[in-house]
C-alpha cells in the first residue's frame, strides 16, 4: 500500500569521514564550509547548561552508590552531545531519551527529581511527557525510535508542525527497532533526528548503519557542543521542510562505567584515557569563552563562570536534600500500583513551564 504523503526523497550522501568540529580540543574556533558556531549568547547558554548537567551525573552517581537510586547509567563526558541537541529544539519539539539521558531531560526543563524517578523503582516516568514535550525514558533499547516516528507522522497527518529528536547510543544501533524506525521515517518522510552518541563503549555491538532507504547525514564531534547544536538545529529546520529524517552520529566518550561502579564496561587504557580527558567538552568551551572574551572582562568572566557553578550546585543540593529527604514527587505506596491512564502524546499541547 503506498501511503499518499509518502515523499519522494534522494538518498543522502555519506557523511565526511572527519566529524563536524567548530571547537578545537583547545577552544579555538574552527572554520567550516556548511555550519558556523552559534552566536555568543547561545554558547554561554551551552556552556552553563554543560555544567549543571555534569554536576547532576556526579551527584545522581552519588545517590546510586550510596544506596537511595537503585541505579544509575551516568552520561558524564557526553553533555555536548545532549545539550546541545537539546537546545536545537523549538519550543513545539519533542525529545525520546534512551535510560542514559537524564542529562538531556534536565536541559529541557524536566524538575531533576523527576528525572530520577525511574532509576527509583517507581512509575514508569515521574514527569508530564506533554508538559515538557519529553516522552518517557526506557531501558529497552531503541524502543524509542519507532515511537518518535509514530508521534511526528501522526502530528503532521492533523496538521502540526512538530518534528523529534531521538537519542539513542551505538549498542542501539544493532537493533532491529533502531532499523525499522530509519525505515518507515524514510518511507513517511517523518521530520526526525536521530542522534546517535557513539562512545565506542557498547557492551555486545558496534555501530551499525542503516541498510536500505534508511537516512545517513553527518557526522559531528560529540564533544563540541557548538558543532552538535549547528548540525543538529539545521537537521531538524530541514525535516521540518520535508527534508525528511536525518541519522547524525556524535563521536564522544563517556568516562564512567555502564550503570556504576560494579556494572561491566570495556576499560579504557592511559593512552585513550588521556586521549578523551584532552578534549573534555566543559574545558573547550570554557577555554573558548575566556580566549573570546565574550563573557566580558577577565574579572566579569570569572564572575559569571563561578555563577554557573554555583548554580550547579543548587541543583545538586535541591536533588541530594529531596531525594535522601524523602519529599520527592515520587508515587505513595498506595498509589504505587494504580494503571497511569493520560491524554494521547499528539493531543491538545498542555503549555511547557520554564525555560
């Protein structure tokens, strides 16, 4: 059966062989003949976001190893990947984590705690998917992805301009869920972006690219947040346009284990250790706000990187205080079991809060 909004649509070319990078290890700017760096304003917003995300993997970390989170997948070391995909979002978006985005969800406006609900043991998310426009987290993988193409298909079919951002890591990619959901995004022309985090830390697979009709676009360096957020904001522009769906895989590295200290992982030697730590994420786009001055003299400067700081630590201790306090938006016992019945994802948008 062919499907009367199916588009028609050229396959893509290869990505480069060199990701996209606009930031140097160093924090130099890097020039590049299809994406520039966004403006100073959106950078320092990048940056702020990068730190209170960091400080949230290493506090919920924390709370896992000492008992009060029955586990928890730590992304330190992948926040230019998430926050800047994150931040190419429009307000109408939607985001589809996979378990190891908490990250992301905290930089769309999710309450921390409630990020943490389900590595709790509690329901299923702990915060409104149609309040933030963030569908509920999940362990299986890439279950995600065929539900990013359903929602968008749908939403356009009543007229909505609305397209989806998937996040998904390199085990994913050998799923067959990950493979369907390129298919039918490519068959429906769904407004899609895949963005695959490939730390080469996968348990049982490589990556694997899609076969067939399926979408292949960019490659970025996940650990430039100013070079994920250019190529991710023009992916979703063009799926909105009818483009169509787009795969970017962000080269990056995370530096904790699978889901904590116990969990198994494939150890990294000093070499590559030092390899990864040179091109800390945090470091580069500091390093580019101080050499760039944008943030105003060197006294100003100081100021407002220790106000982000502090910021972060906020968030920490609003987290730490609520979780081991016990005054969580977590589900009563009585409550625990009830069936969790909610509006339809494609309906009547309920507005967003914050930022």
């Amino acid at each position: 059966m062919k499907h009367t909004d199916e588009g028609s649509r050229q396959a893509p070319p290869l990505p480069a062989a060199e990701p996209v990078r606009l930031l140097d290890r160093h924090g130099r700017r890097v020039e590049h003949p299809l994406f520039t760096a966004p403006d100073p304003t959106r950078l320092t917003a990048l940056h702020r976001a990068m730190v209170i995300g960091r400080r949230f993997n290493q506090q919920a970390g924390t709370l896992a190893g000492q008992g009060h989170l029955a586990v928890y997948p730590s992304s330190t070391g992948q926040e230019a990947a998430q926050v800047g995909g994150v931040l190419a979002l429009s307000e109408q978006d939607w985001l589809f984590p996979s378990y190891r985005d908490s990250v992301a969800l905290v930089t769309r406006g999710v309450d921390p705690v409630q990020a943490l609900t389900l590595f709790r043991g509690e329901r299923h998310s702990g915060y409104d998917p149609h309040r933030h426009r963030c569908a509920p987290q999940g362990t299986p993988l890439a279950t995600n992805a065929s539900h990013a193409v359903s929602l968008t298909y749908a939403a356009r079919r009543k007229g909505r301009d609305v397209a989806a951002l998937v996040l998904i890591g390199d085990g994913a990619t050998g799923e067959g869920d990950a493979h369907e959901a390129y298919e039918f995004a490519a068959v429906w022309n769904a407004p899609v972006v895949f963005l695959v985090q490939n730390d080469h830390r996968a348990i049982d697979l490589s990556p694997r690219r899609p076969t067939g009709r399926g979408p292949v676009d960019h490659r970025v360096d996940g650990n430039d947040v100013a070079a994920v957020y250019a190529v991710v904001s023009r992916a979703l522009a063009e799926a909105r346009c009818g483009a169509g769906p787009a795969i970017i895989e962000a080269i990056t590295c995370r530096v904790d284990p699978h889901t904590g200290p116990r969990a198994p992982h494939r150890r990294r030697d000093e070499p590559e250790t030092a390899y990864w730590i040179e091109r800390d994420p945090l470091l580069r786009t500091e390093a580019f706000l101080r050499s760039e001055g944008i943030l105003g003299s060197e006294e100003e400067t100081e100021r407002v990187l220790a106000a982000f700081h502090t910021d972060a630590e906020k968030v920490a201790a609003h987290v730490r205080g609520r979780v081991i306090g016990g005054s969580g938006p977590f589900p009563t016992p009585s409550s625990r079991h009830r069936p969790l019945r909610g509006p339809a994802l494609v309906g009547p948008a309920a507005p967003r809060a914050g930022p």
